[in-house]
C-alpha cells in the first residue's frame, strides 16, 4: 500500500519549490492516496496548505508517484510535483477566496 509521512510529503514538495505550512501537514492517509492503476497514485494537497515563495497556489497540488522495479522489490517513486490546471478534478481545495494570491507564511512563537 502507498503510504508517506507528512515529513516526506513536505520534502517532496520542498524538491519542486513548495513550502507546506510551518505548522504541519495532516498526516496523509492511506485512502487519501489515489490509484490510476497498479503503477501510478497521486495525492492532491489543498491550495492553501503549500506556497510556492509567498503565493499561494490558485489550485491544489498533486504529488504523483510511479512503481519502479529494480528486479527484486517493488517501490513507490515520486515522479512529479505540480498545480493541477483548470478542469483538472480533485477532493483537495482550490485557495479559498479570502486567501490573498500572495501571502507569505506567518510565524507564531
């Protein structure tokens, strides 16, 4: 089954330029994966959780991972990091529309 920690989650999206809330992620759950077929999943992100520098994505952003085979084991790789264009569908958020295009994080202490 496909299963990653926030942590990951963060780090994948931190490999294409995203930043995830400095408070955390909801952890991911196993159903929150989707299945296109036996080699490929995504897993969409609502809008408002990631920033790519201090925007806010228009859209959610799907994390795509493929299987490969080294000739003894099967795993999960991650293949791709991006916003969904319109008319993509998706279960995760669009930004909400009190939510400013360009809102950098903010910190509490």
């Amino acid at each position: 089954m496909l299963s990653f920690t926030a942590e990951e989650i963060r780090e994948f999206l931190a490999d294409y330029g995203y930043t995830s809330n400095p408070e955390g992620l909801a952890q991911p759950f196993p159903v929150d994966f989707i299945s296109e077929n036996k080699t490929s999943a995504y897993l969409d992100v609502n809008a408002d959780a990631v920033r790519k520098g201090s925007e806010v994505p228009d859209r959610p952003v799907r994390i795509t991972f493929h299987v490969v085979f080294d000739g003894e084991f099967s795993r999960w790789k991650l293949e791709s990091v991006a916003e969904l264009t319109p008319g993509i569908d998706s279960r995760a958020l669009d930004r909400m529309p009190e939510t400013p295009k360009v809102s950098p994080w903010t910190y509490k202490k």
